[in-house]
C-alpha cells in the first residue's frame, strides 16, 4: 500500500509540475500564435494584417522573455535543489554632477527617473543575457515544453475519448490516460537539463563578468592606495616636515648665537632637542599609522576603536558583519 501511495503521489505531483512547465514555457509562444490569429482575422487585404502581429510578436516576447527565464530557473531551484545562474549585469549608481544632471554610466539626463529609465534600457540591449533569454523562449518551448505537454494531452485526450460511444474512441482515451499516467513523474524533468544548457551564462560571459569584477577591485584598490599616499604626504607635510624645517632655523641660530650670546644659544638647542624628539615621535606614529598591528592583528572594527580612545567622547563602534577588505584598504579607511 506504501509503494502505491508513494506512486500516485508522484504521479500526482508530476502531473501538476509539468503543467507547470508547459505553461510557463507556452507563454511567449501563446503570444506569437495570438499574432497569428490576430492576422488573420484581420484579413491579408487590411494593409495593418501583418503590421500589428509583428509589432505584438516583438514586444511579447522582449516583455516575456526575462521574466519566463527567471520563473524557468526559480522552478528547476526550487524542484531539483539546481541553482542556475542568471548572469545578468548589474546597475551602476546614478550620480547627480555639480551641473544639475544626472549621470548614469551612459549619458546626463536631467531627472532622476529618465537616467535610470535610460540606465535600464541601455543596460538591456547591451547585456548578452537578454540575447540569451530571447534564444531560450525559442528553445524551451520546443524541448522542455513539448515533452511537459505529454501528461495534460494525455489527459485531455482521454476525457476526450472516454466521454464518446464507441470503441475507437475509448480505446484512444484509455492509451491517452496510460500515457499521461506514465510520463507524469518524468516529463518535467526534462526541464532541468534544457536550463542548465541554455539558460546559464557561457564560459565566455562569466570569465568577462570576473574581468569586470576584478578591474572594479583594481580600481578600488588603486584609489584606496592613492588615499593613502596623500594622506602620508600631508601629515609629512603638516607634522614632521614642519617640525624639521624649525629645527633647522633653530640650529643655524644657535650657531650663529655660539658667541655673541651662549645662554640663548643652549636654550635653542634645548628647545631644538625637544622639537627633534617631537618629529621622531610623529614619525614613529605616522609609520604606525601606514600598517597598524592592531588592524593585522584584530581587524578594522578594533583599529577604528584603538583611534577613537584618544578622543575625549563616548564613542562606540559596531560592524554589522565581517569586513573582508585588504589591508591597505581597510588601512586607508581607518583615519579619523
């Protein structure tokens, strides 16, 4: 009783799943069928006969196609535990420039709505996963969808025949039911193997996604670097190279005061030897500062609270997960 339980639950579910596939990748080409139909009601004579079905054929499947290969892989995930990757580019942010316009990646539009209307198309027509999506809905249809469409043709030609006199009929309903019966648990599964071949993105498409990413990675890196540099720079200049340039006057003061007036010239010497331990201290904490042990050892959430214990206010800081930036990254972001 188990094992024929068990059989008719996957009958069952089978059946409902291929219905599922059939529909589903049936949509674009109800579209075209309804072109057709909508051709030739309008006659060959009416000059618009051919126009409107075109028009209809070629929106329907661009408005379609995403959103058919999006529910095609939702349902293999969801059914046979297969993620297919969907591979589609991502958005840039829109920017609002000094001038009043919006910059989108591709061109300066002047609200808002038109860049990212415009960032949306743009980013459309130049993704090749919108040209494979649009040579899925051909594809899918013809393989998974025919083979889907077994159990429900099955079924329906058994009600069919089963609900007419005589034998011819019936015994074309009985095989309809037998053949739908037996390829309920079998028919939709075709549909993982057809995503996994055609609606993944090619080798090609995903190494050029990774050069994308790791040229975005590069330019992080190198604008991080650059921060860095400036930031050395100017609290060489601020600091240390102050520090050093008094002490210089002072000594060459001193000489000068060598003989005329001692006591002053000792005093700039004292005061030049505190101005010389002051620039080693600010070197030693600019250095420290280039590649702080605690950011190795401990991570920049803890850099950014070692900083903030010499500021006399109450200062918490808090990461809402791990931070898996690069050192010099993570060390050019943790100056207060």
């Amino acid at each position: 009783m188990r094992q024929v339980g068990s059989w008719v639950a996957r009958v069952g579910v089978g059946f409902a799943r291929a219905c599922v596939v059939t529909v589903v990748s049936m949509l674009v080409p109800a579209v075209w069928a309804a072109a057709v139909a909508l051709g030739i009601w309008w006659g060959a004579a009416n000059p618009w006969s051919w126009v409107a079905p075109l028009v209809l054929v070629c929106g329907g499947t661009l408005v379609l196609s995403r959103p058919v290969c999006r529910m095609v892989r939702f349902l293999v995930a969801r059914w046979t535990a297969t993620v297919t990757p969907a591979g589609y580019r991502q958005a840039g942010p829109v920017t609002r420039m000094s001038t009043g316009y919006w910059w989108n990646g591709f061109s300066y539009e002047r609200t808002r709505r038109d860049a990212l209307l415009d960032q949306k198309w743009r980013l459309r027509w130049k993704d090749p996963a919108t040209w494979r999506d649009l040579r899925s809905t051909g594809i899918v249809p013809l393989t998974a969808g025919v083979v889907a469409a077994v159990p429900p043709a099955g079924v329906a030609a058994a009600a069919l025949g089963l609900s007419r006199p005589g034998l011819v009929a019936r015994l074309v309903g009985a095989l309809g039911l037998a053949v739908a019966v037996a390829s309920a648990p079998y028919a939709w599964r075709l549909v993982e193997p057809v995503a996994i071949r055609f609606l993944r993105p090619s080798p090609a498409m995903v190494l050029a996604d990774r050069v994308a990413e790791l040229t975005a990675q590069r330019a992080d890196s190198t604008v991080a670097q650059a921060a860095e540099i400036r930031r050395i720079e100017r609290d060489l200049h601020d600091g240390a190279q102050a520090r050093l340039v008094a002490l210089g006057l002072s000594l060459a003061t001193a000489e000068k005061l060598m003989e005329t007036d001692p006591e002053r010239a000792k005093a700039l010497m004292r005061d030049a030897r505190v101005g010389a331990t002051a620039s080693l201290a600010e070197l030693r904490e600019l250095i420290r500062g280039i590649s702080p042990p605690v950011l190795n050892e401990r991570g920049l959430v803890d850099a950014v609270r070692a900083l903030a214990l010499d500021i006399p206010l109450d200062v918490t800081v808090s990461a809402g997960g791990r931070l898996s930036l690069d050192p010099p990254m993570m060390a050019s972001r943790c100056v207060v």
